[in-house]
C-alpha cells in the first residue's frame, strides 16, 4: 500500500527561528512600560501600603485594588512587548502557517520572559523606590525593621494616667540615674523582644515574667497589671504579625495571577502582531495573515 504521508515544504528551512533582536526589543518596550505603570500607581496610592494600622492604604483595598492593578501592568505592558516581538520579526518564508502561529506565541511568550528578567534585576530598585515612595539607605532600612519592637516596647513602658513613674522613658526624671535607668530599661526589652519573640511570637516564662517586673518598676503598677498589659502588647503583636503573613500570602497569589495573565497577553498579542507583519497593504487597509 502506498503512503499517504507527503512533506510539509519542499522549501527547505534555513532562517532561524527565533529572532532575538525582535525579542529584545519588546522585552525592553514591555519592561519601561510597567516601569511607568508603576510609578502612575505610586501617584494613585496602590502601591502605598503600610503595615501599620490607620495608615495607607486598607488590607482589603491592598489585597483586591492593588492586586487587580498589578494583573493590568502585566497584561498592558506584556501585550505592547508581545506585539512588538511578533510585528519586528523577520518573514519566514516557505513555512506552514501553523508553524509561523506557533513561532510568533513563542516570541512573545520568550519577551515576556526577557521583561521579566528585565524588570527583576536592572529596574528592581528603581521600582521599590517608586512603590515605598522613599530611596532608603542601608541605615534607613535597618531602623525600619526595628521599628515595630520600638513601637511595642513604648505601648509597654508606657506610664498609667495619674500616677507617679520612675522616668520610663528615660527624659521625664531630673535625675540622671533614673534617665540612664530607663534608657537601659529600653534597651534590654527591645533585644529581649528581638530574641525571643522575633523568633518565635512568644516569650519564655521567665523572660515574660521579669518583663512584667521591669514594666511594673517603671510605670508604677501592680505585679498583676503589669502582666496584663504584657499579655495585651503580646496579643497584639501576634495579630499584626498573622495579618502582615496573610497579606503576604495574598500578594503572592496576586503576583502569580498577574505573571501568568501576563504571558497569555503577550503570547497572544504576539500571534497579532505576526499575523499583520505578513499581512498585504491594499492602499491604506492592512489585511493580516489568516491564522
């Protein structure tokens, strides 16, 4: 029985099939693209977001608004890249259209890719400065991160209305003993919250139980109250540290959303732009290639 089976082409294929030079330059394109979408974000406050209460933007306006805003930069600025790779691209001649279909989703999708790269590495800290709304230095960052152990020991030193305290804070005593007392007061809470509870969200039993001793010896309460208040900044911080972890979480779920809707649109738009780069000018009209 003789075979059905026939060549594709008899035009042999000597292009390449991948044009760097086309990827490149959508890869850029796309890249400066979500470089200015993010800044426009900065300015309309979806990249303000603060871990502090009352401040910033909301949790759930961070989660739905600012997640929603992050999958429009990527689709927007991969299609432009996308169609740029597709359009750019030199014309293959003597290949089956669904060969050139799936080059040009290719190129697209391998723009996407180089954007992303792109993005990640060379425009990394350009965008962080656009979306913190600050260029923080290295000393900057670090007083930043210990900023909510300053912020809890404060609620914990703080002094009871109408009673008599041993200078907490270490400025309100005329003695010079009871300021550098409090000083140091500070100073052994804040690494004793650093080592303990950054760690693992709780104190050891006498840590927690001489914190409360230091507490009570410079805010004059009772043994008792000062445990309470103790267990209270606990409590508290373990609820701001399980929200910042859930909204993590839900920033990475929108990250994802927004890579993969990005390399749909530039693969797509991709495919687009390949089909009018083979298309045929009547006049004016453009009539692309039938995919």
């Amino acid at each position: 029985m003789e075979s059905d089976l026939r060549p594709a082409s008899v035009i042999p294929d000597t292009q390449s099939a991948v044009s760097w030079a086309a990827i490149a330059a959508g890869a850029v394109a796309a890249a400066a693209l979500t470089l200015v979408l993010v800044a426009f974000g900065a300015g309309l406050g979806f990249s303000a977001v603060s871990p502090w209460s009352n401040t910033g933007v909301s949790t759930t306006t961070f989660e739905v608004g600012t997640g929603i805003y992050l999958v429009i930069i990527a689709v927007m600025s991969s299609a432009v890249g996308g169609y740029l790779a597709g359009r750019l691209r030199p014309k293959w001649v003597g290949i089956h259209s669904n060969e050139v279909y799936f080059r040009d989703t290719a190129h697209g999708l391998l723009a996407w890719a180089f954007a992303t790269l792109i993005s990640a590495t060379a425009l990394a800290s350009t965008t962080a400065y656009l979306a913190n709304g600050a260029l923080a230095g290295a000393a900057a960052a670090q007083t930043a991160q210990s900023k909510p152990a300053d912020i809890y020991i404060d609620k914990l030193l703080r002094p009871v209305p109408g009673q008599a305290t041993s200078g907490a804070n270490g400025a309100g005593s005329a003695s010079g003993d009871n300021a550098g007392a409090g000083l140091q007061a500070r100073g052994e809470l804040r690494r004793l919250w650093l080592a303990d509870f950054g760690g693992q969200r709780e104190f050891s039993g006498n840590d927690k139980t001489y914190i409360a001793q230091v507490v009570a010896a410079r805010t004059g309460m009772s043994q008792a109250d000062a445990m309470k208040r103790v267990d209270e900044v606990v409590t508290e911080a373990k609820v701001a540290a399980d929200n910042a972890r859930r909204g993590a979480a839900h920033l990475s779920f929108w990250f994802t959303a927004a890579f993969l809707f990005g390399a749909f649109a530039a693969s797509l738009a991709a495919a687009e732009g390949g089909a009018l780069r083979d298309g045929t000018w009547n006049d004016r009209v453009l009539t692309p290639r039938a995919i």
